[in-house]
C-alpha cells in the first residue's frame, strides 16, 4: 500500500502463553499457525509493513519470514504487552507509517474488511467494539506515536482507547487463550 495514509500492522505475539501452556503463536489452526493468520490477514488489508513482534525464544518459522513481514525479537517481553507496542510503533515510525493498527494473533475470527474498516478514518483512533468494551484491533494515527511509546506494563493501550470511536464485531470475542479456546475455534472454522 503506498500513498498518503500508508498504515502499519504491528502483531503483538510476544506474549507468554501462560494460561494456555504452550505458545499460541505456533498454534495451527486451519492448516496455518496463529501467528501467519494474522500476518495474512494483515496482508490482505493492504497493511503495510506487518510487523511481527516476538519473544527471544520464540520459533518463528521459515514460512513466516518468506511472507514479506518484518520480524521484531522484543528483549523486554516479560514487562508487558506495552514494550511489544513500544517496539513496533518505533519500527512503524522509522518506516514513516501515517498510523498503525495494533493486533493480536489470537483473534482468529478477523477480517481484512474489519482492519480497513479501522483505517477508514485516517486522522482518528478507531478500537473494536466487543464483549462490551473497545479494544484491539485498534487503529491509531501517527498523531498518537508518541502517547503509544510511553506505555508502560501489561495493560496495553486501553486508556488511549476510552471513548474512543469503535466498529462493532462481536467474533472478536473470540480469543484464544485456554485450550478450550482453540477447541472451540476449530470446531467454528470447520463449520464455516
């Protein structure tokens, strides 16, 4: 995507697993892991670049780095989602980004349609309204870099998020962090 409002992904799969037990990033679902879903989803909204945020010990496969993302090892996992965001917004800054979608890779029931309907106003941040909160996938403009860089800890950007414009889908819901989760997942996406 090039022009004016060239928007980044930056995919927050850097985080520990813990409720799961093992890493949901490598989960395949569908015939591909969770991590590269989300990448082709990226993709096919036009995002450009997908910046792929992952922990030192993280796995990523060969067809991950083949797909045209750009692969970010964030050194300070353990504090909380906010260093993914940190790391990922300054790569999108560096790539002259006009604004960045911040996702996760475990929201397995997003559209490309839902992350360019985010987008749709470039100068605004725009959340997703689900299970009764605004939350990620979120787009956020340039504007915003800078408040984006000094979160701190686990709670990601939901303050930046309160009262913020949102649209509305409920699959989002759908998050997967037990196994029970990912049982679930699979059981819709066979009968989709």
């Amino acid at each position: 995507m090039s022009g004016p409002h060239v928007t980044a992904a930056v995919i927050l799969a850097a985080g520990a697993s813990r409720r799961l037990g093992t890493p949901k990033q490598g989960l395949v679902l569908d015939s591909e892991t969770l991590v590269e879903r989300a990448l082709h989803t990226a993709q096919e909204a036009a995002l450009s670049p997908v910046i792929v945020v992952v922990r030192p010990e993280a796995h990523v496969g060969h067809a991950l780095q083949q797909c045209g993302c750009v692969i970010a090892v964030n050194e300070q996992a353990d504090e909380g989602m906010a260093s993914s965001i940190r790391l990922g917004v300054n790569i999108a800054r560096m790539a002259k980004a006009k604004g960045v979608v911040l996702m996760t890779c475990d929201q397995v029931l997003l559209r490309p349609e839902h992350l360019q309907a985010l987008c749709g106003e470039p100068e605004r941040i725009t959340g997703s309204a689900y299970a009764g909160k605004i939350g990620i996938p979120a787009h956020f403009p340039a504007a915003s870099f800078a408040d984006l860089l000094e979160l701190k800890g686990d709670v990601g950007a939901r303050e930046l998020l309160r009262g913020a414009a949102s649209i509305a889908d409920e699959d989002l819901a759908l998050d997967i962090d037990t196994q029970e989760d990912f049982d679930r997942a699979q059981r819709l996406l066979r009968g989709a």
